[in-house]
C-alpha cells in the first residue's frame, strides 16, 4: 500500500492521522491486509448472510 492509497482510505473514512505517523500507519495496515490479499476467494465457499428479513406486512399491534 502506498502512502496515496493509505490517504484515500483515510479520506473515505473520514478519519485523520497525525503526517508523523503515516509510515507506521501504512506498514501496519500493510501487513494486517498481507493474509487477505493473499488469498484466493475462488476456493472458499460463501455464506449466506446471517440476518435476513421480512418486507411483508408487520404481525401484531408493532406498527400500526
């Protein structure tokens, strides 16, 4: 990760670093993304999503 990519991401989250720290920042970030990057998606199965919903009607008295 560059220092640019490491300022979009900060940008998009709306978070703010301290110039000074930047570099750490970056390696940290670096080698925590290392593992996920490296992995092939392709050989895992996906989940389907744990919390699902109703758009139907409400039941009972909640919402009228």
């Amino acid at each position: 990760m560059t220092l640019e990519e490491l300022r979009d991401r900060m940008k998009a989250a709306r978070v703010e670093i301290a110039e000074n720290r930047l570099e750490l920042v970056r390696r940290l970030l670096t080698d925590a993304l290392r593992p996920i990057h490296a992995m092939d998606s392709r050989k895992h199965r996906t989940l389907e999503p744990a919390v699902t919903f109703d758009a139907g009607r409400p039941r009972g008295d909640h919402g009228q």
